[in-house]
C-alpha cells in the first residue's frame, strides 16, 4: 500500500475502500471485517473513495469508537482488529486492520441471525455451506479427512494399500502405519482418509469419470466410463484410461528409437495425483471427471483455491503449497507418488519445461471456475491446423541432421492404430559403409523414461527398468560418450536432456 499524489494505491485484493463511515448500514463494512477474519486478513481504508482518492474523515476519533464498538456487538466471535489513524496532507484516514483468524467462523450477528463471509477476489462474499464447513473445521485444527468416523478398522481391510505400499517403496508394509498415517484412530475408528483408502471403499463422492471425446469438444463420445474405488485404484484406473486414449509414436534413428508421445506420461500423473489429494471431498454431488479431447487432457475436480483466489490470477512460481486434505496427501507421498516438498502445480509446469527441445509443448494451464479446479495439458503434436503431420514431426525432429538422408527401406511407426503412414524415416549415415551399431534395451529404455520425466533419478531409472544402479551408471556414461543424453543443472534439482544433433552441441 502507497499514497502517491494524494492516492492511496492498493497492491492487491485484500483492501476495501470506505469514502466516509456508514452508522445506520453497518453491515455493509462489518461483513467486510468478517470477510477479511475468516480469510487472510486485510484492511478497511476510511476516508478514502473508491478511486483511492484520500478525502479524509472529519471526526476519526468517533469513527473509531464506534466501529470499535460495533465490531464487539455484531461480530461473533471478536476477531483480532487493530484501529491505525493516517495523517496525510491535512487528511487523517482511519485504516482498520483485521488479522486472520483461528477461531473460525467469524460471524455478523443481526435480529437472530448469524452469517459468516469469505473474501473472493475483491469481494466479501456470504458463505456457501462447503465453506462454512471448511472454516468449522479450519476454527477446530481440523481436516474433513482427519476427522474420526464410527466405523470398526477391525472390519475392513488394507490389502490394496499395503501391496502397493511393498511395489513402490520396497518395504514391508505393517499394519501399525495405519494409525500412524492417519487412516485409524487410537481406538480403531475410521477416519475419513482411512475410509478413501480401504478395499471396498464406498465412499460415494470417491469416484472418477474418463471420457474420450470426438474432435475438440464435448459432442460425441469415443468412449465413456465411471469408476468408483478407492484413491490407490482411481489413480491406477484414471491412468489407464488415458494411457488408452493418447497417443505415443516414434521415429526411427541412425541407432535408436526416438518417443514421440502426445504428452508426458509423468505431468500427467502429478496432476491427476494432485486432482485426488486437493479436492473437496464435501462436496457430495462431484467427482474427478478426465476429458480427453483431440489437442488436449482437461482435468477437472470440486474445489476451488483454498484461500478464495483466482489460479489464473496467480503467479504459478509463488503460489504457496497448502493442503486441503494433509493425511491423503501424506499417504500419497509415502506411497512415493508425489514429492515430500513443494507445489504439485510448479512440479507439472517444470515436466513440461524439462521435455527435450523437440517436444516444444505448451506450459499446463490452471483454472478455477465458482468451486471447481481444472487442469488443462496440450497436446505436443498438435498445431494451429490440427495434428501435425508424421512428416513435419519426423522433419522437426531431423531439421539439424544434415548427414542423415531417407531410407526408403524403413518407415516411421505411426501414433497407435489411429494413424497409418508410409512416410520414410531416417536412415544411414550418407557417404558411411558403415553402419551404427543399435542401442541396446537398457540405453533406449532410459531414454524413453527421459522422454516422460527429464528429472528422473538413477535410482528411479534402475527401479523402473529392472537392473542395478551400477548398469544405469554404466549406460549414461556411454550415452553421454555418444553425445545422446546430458545432464543440465546439479544432481538434485537437475534434469537430464537428450541431444538431437550431437554435432550441434560441440
């Protein structure tokens, strides 16, 4: 906040603007301080219109009585407010500063009734019963998915959980994580995350809808299929489905295969892992809906942004990481299926980034629309004018290989069964009788794994593969040799690129 030429310049949303103090309409200022206490605080500015002109107040002292007094009598509980007079040019303005709150539910009190506000953008906005609920449990400590339930642990069970905890991590599973993770309680109740993860899950609101879509809109379907499982098995089934539905080919090189999907198979998990942890499990009328479309991956989930702003209005790099669901989303983490630190959303962002320089695919968008958080992934293969064609790909890829020429004896595999081509790829080396010898399976199987996530570790590599650390080692060295794959950045934080055109690196 700064005055400049006699204007009081807001640096964002969380400022409201009062030209003079309203005493017979106080509700119109106290829904604001509601508003601001059960949110993340903010400030009245008195004396001031709504162009942020500085007019000033003519008595401040009484301004700020009453609106002391009133935020005592109609506001319950009394939020942590502190009454700031300005002096400027002659003008005294009265700022009215409001701390967020921990009490929550702030709520204005009038003729019996009480209701609480958020803010949401600029705007002090009456409670829906979803955020209600979330301030309820925000004023206890609490999470919906930490809160104990009434069913017996003892009667269900963890098979599920348990085997993938064993594939993943490499570790015995045992039963005491259950309590320690949150699932149970003590006394060997339920909790609402323990509910979402046992077995024979009925959660009713646990379910995903896959759709594949004909062209670039919802017309006719492709395909369409609902699953209701617990999160471990949605994630696996929603994976799948488009796996199924996406496409992935490749080219032919001089001595290995170069993946060509239409998206990175890695993004796409982080976000689909992000949609299960973040939505709103209050809401019982929505699900996890997966839209694949010709040029596009929507993901949508219930829930908007947990402090009532606009994704689209964020900057995605200092969007902090806040959990809505904590004990699912730690479970996820030991489950090794997200990262111990940092925002799922940056994470999808540098996938894509990190992609080798012939994959030049558009960033993940985000939105949040009334209460809903889409995802949206763009398809690396599609241009302006629809999918590109298999021979401005294979020539995108080729555009610096000016040794290669045509070999009219091979030819390019195609994007699955959808598409048939017999456009020639890549052959020997012009002028060279002698031919490249072929990567083997260990080296193409590292560059394909590249391909889908450039961070990936040694260690993920040998786990995915099936071999020793030692041997990964091994064939990066001779990769790097060749002048295939470089490593950008320091081991932790890096990634790995894979180099089109050895030439052009030297």
């Amino acid at each position: 906040m700064q005055i400049h030429n006699n204007t009081l310049i807001a640096e964002c949303s969380a400022y409201d603007f009062k030209e003079m103090l309203e005493r017979k309409k106080v509700k119109s200022w106290l829904k604001s301080v509601s508003a601001f206490a059960n949110t993340d605080g903010g400030s009245l500015f008195y004396g001031v219109n709504d162009d942020g002109v500085i007019v000033g107040l003519e008595n401040p002292q009484a301004d700020a009585d009453f609106i002391s007094e009133m935020i005592k009598a109609r506001l319950d509980p009394v939020p942590e407010v502190q009454l700031i007079p300005i002096e400027h040019e002659g003008h005294t303005l009265l700022e009215v500063k409001v701390k967020a709150g921990t009490l929550t539910p702030y709520y204005y009190y009038q003729d019996g009734t009480r209701t609480a506000y958020v803010r949401v953008g600029n705007e002090s906005v009456e409670c829906n019963s979803q955020q209600l609920l979330s301030l309820v449990l925000k004023g206890t400590h609490m999470t919906w998915d930490s809160l104990p339930t009434q069913v017996d642990a003892s009667k269900h069970s963890f098979i599920i959980l348990a085997n993938t905890f064993r594939e993943q991590t490499h570790q015995e599973w045992n039963d005491k994580y259950l309590e320690s993770f949150g699932l149970v309680t003590s006394d060997g109740k339920l909790t609402n995350a323990g509910l979402l993860f046992v077995d024979n899950c009925t959660v009713f609101q646990s379910r995903i809808f896959c759709t594949r879509w004909t062209g670039l809109y919802k017309d006719d379907a492709i395909s369409s299929v609902e699953h209701r499982a617990n999160l471990v098995l949605l994630l696996k089934y929603g994976m799948d489905f488009i796996k199924n539905y996406t496409m992935s080919g490749w080219v032919k090189m001089p001595n290995y295969r170069l993946n060509l999907p239409d998206y990175s198979d890695r993004a796409i998990f982080e976000g689909l892992v992000n949609h299960l942890i973040h939505r709103d499990y209050t809401v019982m009328g929505g699900e996890v809906h997966i839209d694949i479309y010709d040029d596009r991956v929507e993901l949508v989930s219930p829930g908007a942004m947990l402090d009532g702003t606009q994704i689209q209005d964020r900057d995605i790099y200092k969007v902090p990481s806040m959990r809505r669901n904590p004990v699912i989303a730690d479970m996820f983490t030991q489950l090794d299926y997200m990262e111990k630190r940092g925002s799922g959303l940056r994470k999808m962002r540098e996938l894509t980034e990190k992609l080798p320089n012939f994959l030049p695919g558009k960033e993940p968008q985000y939105q949040t629309e009334a209460i809903s958080f889409y995802t949206t992934f763009y398809n690396l293969n599609w241009g302006e004018n629809g999918r590109i064609p298999i021979e401005e790909v294979a020539n995108r890829v080729n555009s610096s290989f000016e040794k290669y020429s045509i070999d009219e004896e091979s030819s390019v595999k195609t994007f699955g069964d959808l598409q048939k081509s017999s456009v020639k790829t890549f052959g020997d080396l012009q002028n060279s009788s002698v031919k490249q010898k072929r990567l083997g399976r260990t080296a193409q199987s590292i560059l394909d794994l590249v391909i889908s996530d450039g961070s990936i570790s040694q260690d993920k590599m040998a786990e995915k593969i099936g071999v020793s650390k030692r041997a990964i080692e091994m064939q990066i060295a001779n990769l790097k040799a060749k002048g295939l794959l470089v490593r950008e950045g320091a081991d932790h934080g890096g990634y790995w690129r894979i180099v089109i055109n050895p030439k052009a690196e030297e």
